[in-house]
C-alpha cells in the first residue's frame, strides 16, 4: 500500500473527525466569538439533546432500519412528565420515570411491529411519530405545560460545580454506555451483523427479531430522556416540542459517519457529527444569517453528507 492509499484510509477512517477540525477552524475565522469559553459551552448545551437523539437513531441505523418517531417521542414523554407534576403530588423521580417508561413502551411496540410483524421501519415510524404527537395534542390541549418544580428543573438547567450543565454530562455518561455497549458486547456486536447481513446473522444464530426489537426500544428510552430534559430547560412542555429532531439527528449521524445501509458507524463519531450540526448552527447564528438561509445550507448540508456515504461505500 503506497503513501497516497494509507492517507486515503487515515482520512475515510477518521472523516468526522478531519470535518469536525476543519470546521472549526473556518468557524473561529469567520467570528472571533467562536471559540470563547462561553460560546463553546453553549454549543455543547444546545447540541447536547440532539447529540442523544443521534445515539439512538445511531443504534436503529446501525440495524438497517430508522426511526422517525423520537421527535414525537420525546414530545408525549416531556408532556407526561409535565402533566404528572402540575395536576398530581407526585415528585420529579416519579414524572421523569413515567416519562421513561412512556419512552420504552413506544420503543418496543414499534420494535416488535418491525421485528415480529415485518413491517417496513419507515412506515411504523410514521405512524407513530402521527400518533403520539397527536396524544400530544390531547394531553396538552394544544397549550404548553408549565412545570415549577425545583428538582425537575435541575435536569434541564442545573450546573455541576457551578460550570458544567446538566444536560452536557448525561450525554457524556450515555455516549460512553453505548459506545460500550455497541461496541464491546455481544449484543452490539450482533446489531452489527444484522445490518451488514441480517440473513447471515440469522444463520449464524443471532436472535435477530428480539435485537432489532432490543435496538427501537433503547431508541424510545433515549427520545424519552431528551423529552424530560427538553421540558426541564424549557420549564414546561410544547405540543410541537421535537418537532423535525429527527432529520438533525438522522444528519448528525450520517455526517459521523454511519451508514444508512446499516452495519457501519461508530457511536462517538455520531456524536461529532451532532457537534458538527450544533457549530453549524452556532457560527450561522453569530453571522446573523436569516433563518430561512439556515434551513437551507442545513439542507445541503445533509444531502452532501448522504452523497458521501453513498459514495464511500
């Protein structure tokens, strides 16, 4: 292997992380503001619900299948929580459990319709993200929910020693829990293979039904955790909260590298590409380019990202 070639792997091998410099260089030259101390811990604050949003279509991408639904999701979960602790004497442990669970069974019934029924991934979650944000609607009326408990509101707004949000260190201890999980168990090792070949998984005895079942339902559960945190930091919950997360995370992911094909990518590297989307979104704010000029460089920049997958493999 000459030169060229082993520079050529180095870079594929590592692309997200080659974007991620070479943006942030470009960003720090077009404003000053960029790499403030301030400026980077609100990049990692507002990109932190995204970034988790991004582990858990990582997680259903890797199996060759999507999942539209977690900006619904997440929605019906922060509304549960908020709605629990405005009519009800229940505590932040309890709302944010329910909201959890709510999560989780959402999850594994679009798991068990994709695995046990064969339905289309994209079809199911359709249907869902229709559904619940429209249980959304009904249990918010179509109003948001103000949430005053103090407890509650540390999870969106707190501070650990003062400096580091709340939010930045649940998407740390998440990301390092599936990075393990994903790609130092047997269970990761088996999503895996189901993207790659699900047939040859099959034959080769992985459970197949129950993983891919296993995988929407891990993905419920972290929609779920955005939604408590999204309605912690808003200090209430939105009919439309999440409404069109599902394409920044789908982007996020893709930019970090996974495959839309499945069997390919790397959980830390969907978080970059999270980042990625999140400095995007910080550096055009700062240039005071109108939100309609966001939405469509955002566009571009998600239809190069899946150009270059298609390409690379």
């Amino acid at each position: 292997m000459n030169n060229k070639s082993k520079a050529a792997e180095i870079f594929n091998k590592y692309r997200p992380v080659w974007i991620m410099i070479a943006f942030i260089i470009v960003a720090s030259l077009l404003s000053r503001k960029f790499l403030t101390v301030n400026n980077i811990m609100n990049i990692l604050n507002q990109t932190s619900m995204n970034a988790i949003l991004t582990l858990s279509l990582t997680t259903v991408i890797l199996t060759g299948g999507i999942d539209i639904s977690v900006g619904s999701t997440l929605a019906i979960s922060g509304a549960a929580a908020a709605f629990l602790l405005k009519n009800t004497s229940v505590g932040a442990v309890v709302a944010v459990l329910v909201a959890l669970i709510i999560g989780i069974a959402i999850g594994l019934m679009n798991g068990s319709l994709i695995a046990y029924w064969g339905l289309q991934p994209m079809i199911v979650t359709l249907a869902s993200m229709s559904i619940f944000r429209g249980c959304t609607y009904l249990l918010t009326g179509g109003k948001p929910i103000s949430v005053s408990d103090k407890a509650f509101k540390v999870i969106g707004g707190g501070k650990i020693g003062g400096v580091v949000q709340v939010p930045i260190v649940i998407l740390i201890v998440l990301a390092l829990i599936m990075n393990y999980v994903l790609g130092s168990t047997a269970f990761g090792r088996h999503i895996y293979s189901i993207g790659g070949n699900e047939d040859a998984a099959y034959l080769s005895g992985v459970a197949t039904k129950r993983v891919k079942m296993f995988a929407y339902t891990i993905s419920g559960l972290l929609a779920g955790v955005v939604g408590v945190i999204m309605t912690s930091r808003l200090s209430s919950a939105q009919p439309l909260a999440g409404q069109s997360y599902e394409m920044d995370a789908i982007a996020a992911a893709v930019i970090g590298g996974t495959s839309l094909r499945g069997g390919q990518g790397k959980v830390l590297f969907s978080v970059i590409g999270a980042l990625i989307i999140g400095m995007l979104n910080n550096i055009l704010t700062l240039m005071d380019v109108s939100t309609y000029y966001q939405t469509v460089i955002k566009g571009v920049v998600i239809l190069i990202a899946v150009m270059v997958d298609a390409r690379s493999n």
